[in-house]
C-alpha cells in the first residue's frame, strides 16, 4: 500500500466476523534501531546436527545472526511447565543463561495458550508508549478479538519482569510439536529495537520449520530409545517364556528386569499375593498403595516421582509406576519404584512460593541472580517412554501369566491323574500280591491238614511253589522299575548271542503255551546274531515281551518270535494274534502302571512294557509297537544296535544264561563247609537243604553272636552266608567281627549276604563291610550257585 509515499507492511485476519488488517509503519520517526535489510533473501535453514540438544544450538546461532538480538536462548518446557534453557547464543560480554532453569509462574498458562495460537511476539521497547484501538469499545463497536494480532500491546507485568532483567527488547518464536508447546526462541536485547514485520513473518514461517524438525529429531531419538528399549523388553519375554514359575524367571531376570525402567524395585501383584524384585517397600504398604490408586476413576497407569504421592513413610523409595494387567479386575498388576534421587536446580532467580497472597504473586520477580535449589524426596521423572514400556510389559506379562495359568491347570490335571494312577497302582499292588500269598496260605493249610492224601500235597507244593514265583516276579519288577527310573541300574556289558536267549525264554514259556494250545514259533534270519548289551536284562526284555504275547493271546493260537540281521541293527519281533491296539493307545502301551484291557482280569502291575523300553534304551536301541487294530493282534519290535563283533556260530562259546531247574542233585559242593547265619528257620532249611544236595556240609546259626561261638569251637567252615537283618547281633556286626579275628582262618573266611534289602546302595554297603558277595532274596539256586562258585573258584 503506498501511503504518503511510503510503502506499508501489513497481515489480514478474521475477528468475530470483521476483517482486521494491520499496517507496520515500521521506526521511521520513532528514535529505534531498525533491524532490516529488505533486499535480502529468506532462505529456512536445514538442521544438520546429530542430536536434539545441538539442533536447538544450531537454531540459536542461526537466529542471532538473522535478528541480530544480545541473546537469543532455545527455552523448553518440562511436564511441569517450568522451563530450561537448553541453548545460547549471546554477545561475549554478557553473562550465560545456559542450563538456568525458570519457573512455571514466569510465564503463566494464560500466556503459554497465547503463545501457542499466535507464533510471533515482539517487544520493541519496553518503556515505549502503548496506543489503544479507536474507536473506543464504548461506543458500541464489536469486540475484536487480538490472539492473532501481530500489534498486540503486552501486559504491564511483563513489561515489568523485562525491566527487572535489564532486557529492553525481545522477540518471542513459539516451537510447538503435536499440537504441544514444547518451547520457545527467546531473543532479549538491551537496548530498544525493532524488527520489521517482514522479518517477523519468516521468523514465523522458521519456527514451524524448526518445530517440524527439532519434532523429528525428538520422535526419533525417542525411536532410537524405545527400539532399544523394545529389544530388551523383547529378551525379557523370552526369557520369561523359558522358566516354569514366574518367581523364578523374575529372580532370574534381575538386574536386567530393573535396568529397562532405571528401577529399584518391580512387584507382580495378583489378589494379595507378590512377586518381588530388587528394593520394594513392605507388603502391606504395597496393598496401602494399591488400594489408594483404585481409588476414584481407575486409570490404566498411575505414577508419581514424589515421595510425599506414597500413601506411607519412605526412607528411600520416592517413586512409582503402577500399571493395571485389566481394568476389569483391579487387584491383578505391576510396580516399578525408584529410589528417590537428590539434586540441585539452579534456577534463574528463587522462584516464588505458590502459596504467597495474591497481589505478590501477580508482581513481576526482581530477583535473577543464579539461585541453587537442593532438591529432595523425588525419584528421577517417569516419562512417557516409561509409561508405553511399563504398558507394553504387562501386555506381554498379562500373556505369559495366563499361559502360565493354563500350563497350572494342566499340571494340576496330571498330578491328579497322576494321583489317581498311583491309587490304583497301589490298590493293583495290594492285590497283586495278596493274590498268590492267598493261594499260598490257603494250599499250605491243605498240605499241612492230616487227611491230605499224598496227590494233594504234591498239588500244594505245585500251586505254592508257582504263586511264589509269581509274587517274586512282582517285587522283582517293581525293584527293576525303581532302579531304572532313579538312574541306579548299571548294565554288566558283554558280547550276549541272541538265538540262545531267545530258545531260552521260549522253553521257559513251553508250559504256558502249552496250557493255552498256544504254538510258540521261532525262526531266525541273517548271521553275526550276537549284540553287546547285559545278558540278563536283554533276556528280561525277551521274557516280558514274549510273557504279554501269552498272556494276551486267545487260546489255539500262536506267538511267533522272529530275530532278523539288519545294517545297523538286529531285531526281535514278538508277533501275537490277540486284542491289538487302537491308533490312540500306541503311545500309551509303553506308559508305566498302564493295563489297557480293562475288561480281561489279567495278573501284573502294567510294568512289563515299561521295563522293556526303559532296558533297551539303555542299551542304546529302540522299542516299537504295531498293530492293524482290535482283534488284528500285535507285533513288538525291538533293535539293538549292531557291534563290530567277530561271527558266532552254534559252535561258538555262548554266554550262559540259567534256566530256573529242579533242584536235583550232585556234589558240586562236595568238601565245602558252609555256615548259614539266618534267624528265620524256614529260609535257614531251604538253603541247607539245596547246599546239601550238591554235597556240602552245612550248618545254621539263628544270629552273627551264635555264629561267632560256633566258629570259635569249629573253625573248619570256608564259606560263611549271612544274613543282614537279625536280632541280637545283625549281619554288618557279624563280619566286622569276622574280619578283626586275630585267628587267620576265621577273619580270611569268604562271606556273603544275603538280605531282602536289595538296592545298589545295599550291595555297596555289604561289599564294604567286608563280605565277598551279595544275594539279595528271594534266593535262586541258580544264581546261589553262580555267586559260591565266584567266591570258592576252587569248588
């Protein structure tokens, strides 16, 4: 607009329905410095610095240089509204505001809402004259609304804080960011001076500029932290996932847990009960602060960084976060506490007291010397991040909790499983063994009765010596079982050949087969049938297979037992014709205490098959079941792993594998002199009966002290077999006696035990005591041959 010959600035905007134009008439006439070169160009300047802090550095350099104020700072303001100059640049000569810091009451929130709808305000000179608006608001004109007005006159209490500063000028940039006055470019000069409107108005296109990209340095030094932040929430998970308890993984998280929210302390809270890491207050005043939060509306997140916020007494612990893992159910959370962190503010003045009267609190301050402020019963301030974090972590915590109550429920549901199989695996072994002790009791009545004819006798002693056999069988598989299940089997490793094991059990079965019109068929293919592994338990797996093919078999059918040679592997497949297997119980014919037909009153406690893939995977091979289903029968296979082992024929010298034989008789003892020390008679006879069938002289002792006095008057005795548990003097006592004789042929006689306690650690105990060997009972004769023979190589 030309006017009088002068060209005229000047901004339009609506107020209330009016157009408002305003003209800068600029100081011509006015007596101010004019700041202006109005031919220059305006280009925005791009932030090149790496960080936030030296951005907003750049920005106060630059805009120095553009206005040329004494000082322009970049001031931010905290959550609190107070405000930090966080860059400077200024003439040498002037004293630094650099890391002062203001308070909220400086620039009040009616202020700060100004700033935030109207970019630019400018102060040319504080002790300027101030014009009002013609004509007056009294003469009925509309009211007009001055937010955005660019000569808008300023409030006399600032004008006056300026004074007390000294500043006689001062330009005012807002930086707002997501809709938010971050901060603002603050310019003072000292001397009055005008900043023409074109200048201001690119000044104002600058500020969003620098708001935009002081915004996106922020967002993305933010991303940088919360990526990092995500990561090791992230590991954190992980790591959760991987532990059975949460106590667990908490404690095993530790340090690190608190590290992710610079923490001293971190509570799961679930309907009274805690999970505690690190420094945490008591669990009462954990439950105070709990209910204190539910109060009023309930917020997903609650936090505080000030000590007198907890709802008790704290020595050290200033602040914390609360998060709710549900709103629904406002007794299920976590918390996060920091310890409380003293510092100094140095404050740009002493900020006034929020609770001084009024009128003094509407004065300008005339205090700006450097004030310190020791700052106490605060943490370090949660910040957004914090809050996302803390939110992020019950999502994923609030997850695992409930994966971790599904994996409770389910263990709950095994262990009472669990608990009912061990109930019926208890009343099974109560039956099982009252089973044949009844037909015992009641036969060896029969037998002992005075009318019993000779054939009944013969029937009792057949039915008894059978039940017994069947009872020992039991306890051995529940020994065997226990041996392997706690890790005590060890395996007596040696070169086994199979087709004599397998003729081995199949003549044990004979009777059994015969009794059921079952034909037991065996058949062989390939060579170098022999494995390394234990003889007696690569049998006992043959036995079990072969003892459930019968048992489960119909009668006039058959059972077919094949070995076959393969690359890596030589197999036994015991094929029956019986019930077969549903595709559902293939899994479950192998599990411990498992009988599955149900309906077939069938003898055993549902260990035999479990036996039989415990052994063989200690021998290194593989057990497997199969069947076309119901009424198709079943094949079980077994492979052990093949061993470069020279061919063994029928020629070849075999392992020896016993057969349970009649008693019979010999002088394979003959000239042995052996001592029984048993304090049950019946046991005591058993064995001098079958030692002296094969020839030897035998005597009995009721207990070690009536040992000790036979051998003192008859010291001709080489072999002495004791047992462990007796009165008076007991097994252990007998052969440390035994071996601190001073006569020599009573402390170097051979000994062994025999004992019901059969353990591997029971067998260790005797061998250390001092006996040669070890029985445990109930007696073999086979094996009470073997182990004598051991012991007395000359017999």
């Amino acid at each position: 607009m030309d006017h009088a010959a002068r060209k005229l600035a000047g901004v339009a905007y609506i107020s209330n329905d009016q157009m408002v134009i305003e003209f800068d008439i600029g100081t011509k006439g006015s007596g101010l410095k004019s700041w202006d070169r109005s031919g220059e160009s305006f280009v925005i300047p791009k932030l090149n610095r790496s960080s936030l802090m030296e951005q907003a550095q750049e920005v106060a350099t630059w805009v120095k240089g553009y206005t040329g104020y004494d000082r322009v700072m970049v001031y931010r303001f905290d959550q609190e509204n107070n405000g930090e100059v966080i860059a400077e640049a200024k003439e040498q000569i002037l004293e630094p505001f650099l890391g002062l810091n203001y308070p909220a009451s400086d620039i009040p929130a009616q202020a700060r809402a100004l700033y935030k709808l109207n970019w630019i305000r400018i102060i040319a000179d504080v002790d300027g004259e101030q014009a009002g608006i013609y004509p007056d608001i009294r003469t009925g004109r509309k009211h007009i609304d001055m937010t955005h007005s660019m000569s808008r006159s300023v409030s006399p209490i600032h004008l006056q804080y300026l004074r007390n500063m000294e500043v006689k000028a001062s330009l005012s940039v807002s930086i707002v960011i997501n809709d938010r006055l971050w901060g603002l470019i603050a310019c003072h000069h000292y001397a009055p001076l005008y900043l023409s409107m074109q200048k201001r108005l690119n000044l104002e296109v600058l500020g969003q500029s620098f708001s935009h990209q002081l915004g996106s340095k922020e967002a993305e030094e933010r991303a940088s932290r919360t990526f990092e932040r995500n990561e090791a929430l992230h590991e954190l998970i992980l790591r959760l996932s991987k532990k059975k308890t949460l106590q667990a993984a908490l404690d095993k998280m530790g340090k690190d847990l608190l590290k992710l929210q610079d923490a001293c302390g971190f509570v799961y809270f679930s309907r009274g009960k805690f999970i505690k890491v690190g420094d945490t207050p008591t669990n009462d005043q954990i439950s105070r602060l709990i209910q204190e939060s539910k109060q009023g509306d309930l917020q997903a997140t609650k936090y505080s960084h000030r000590q007198k916020d907890l709802p008790f007494p704290s020595q050290d612990i200033a602040g914390y976060l609360l998060s709710w893992l549900s709103l629904d159910k406002a007794d299920v959370g976590t918390l996060w506490f920091r310890k409380e962190k003293i510092h100094q503010i140095n404050w740009g003045g002493k900020p006034k007291a929020p609770n001084l009267p009024k009128a003094e609190r509407l004065s300008p301050r005339g205090s700006f010397e450097l004030w310190q402020e020791t700052v106490k019963g605060e943490s370090q301030r949660w910040s957004e991040a914090d809050v996302l974090v803390s939110e992020k972590f019950n999502t994923y915590f609030a997850f695992h909790v409930v994966n971790k109550l599904l994996e409770a429920e389910v263990t709950v549901k095994k262990l009472q499983e669990a608990d009912k199989a061990k109930d019926q695996f208890l009343a099974n072994i109560s039956h099982e063994l009252r089973t044949p002790l009844n037909s015992i009791l009641g036969w060896s009545q029969i037998a002992l009765n005075r009318s019993a004819t000779s054939q009944d006798k013969e029937d009792a002693l057949r039915v008894i010596q059978n039940n017994a056999q069947t009872q020992s069988q039991l306890i051995k598989d529940l020994l065997d079982y226990s041996q392997i299940i706690t890790g005590n089997l060890k395996l007596d490793v040696q070169q086994v050949y199979l087709p004599d094991i397998v003729n081995s059990v199949c003549e044990g079965f004979a009777a059994a087969a015969i009794a059921k019109n079952i034909k037991l068929c065996r058949s062989s293919e390939g060579h170098s049938l022999s494995v390394i592994g234990d003889p007696i338990r690569v049998k006992q797996i043959i036995w079990n297979l072969v003892s459930n093919a019968i048992k489960f078999s119909p009668h006039d059918s058959s059972v077919e037992v094949r070995l076959a040679k393969t690359d890596r592997a030589v197999s036994i497949s015991v094929q029956d014709y019986g019930r077969g297997l549903d595709r559902d119980e293939m899994d479950l014919v192998f599990e411990r205490f498992k009988q599955l037909d149900k309906d077939h009153k069938k003898k055993g406690l549902g260990l035999g098959l479990a036996i039989v893939k415990q052994l063989i995977e200690l021998h290194g091979g593989e057990v497997s079941a199969s069947s076309e289903g119901r009424g198709r029968g079943t094949i079980f296979q077994v492979e052990f792993p093949t061993v470069p082992v020279a061919f063994v024929d029928s020629e070849s010298p075999k392992v020896s594998i016993y057969d349970e034989d009649e008693l019979g008789s010999g002088g394979e003892f003959e000239n042995l002199n052996v001592l029984i020390v048993e304090d049950e008679t019946d046991a005591a006879s058993f064995l001098q009966k079958v030692l002296s069938l094969q020839g030897a002289n035998v005597k009995t002792a009721g207990n070690g002290i009536e040992a000790l006095n036979l051998l003192s008057s008859d010291p001709k005795q080489n072999l002495v077999i004791s047992d462990i548990g007796m009165p008076e003097m007991d097994g252990y006592e007998l052969i440390k006696s035994l071996r601190s004789s001073p006569r020599s042929e009573v402390s170097s006689i051979k000994a062994i035990a025999l004992t019901a306690y059969s353990y591997p650690k029971d067998r260790i105990r005797a061998l250390e005591h001092g006996f040669n060997s070890y029985i445990s009972k109930p007696v073999s004769t086979e094996e009470l041959f073997a182990v004598i023979k051991s012991v007395m190589p000359n017999q």
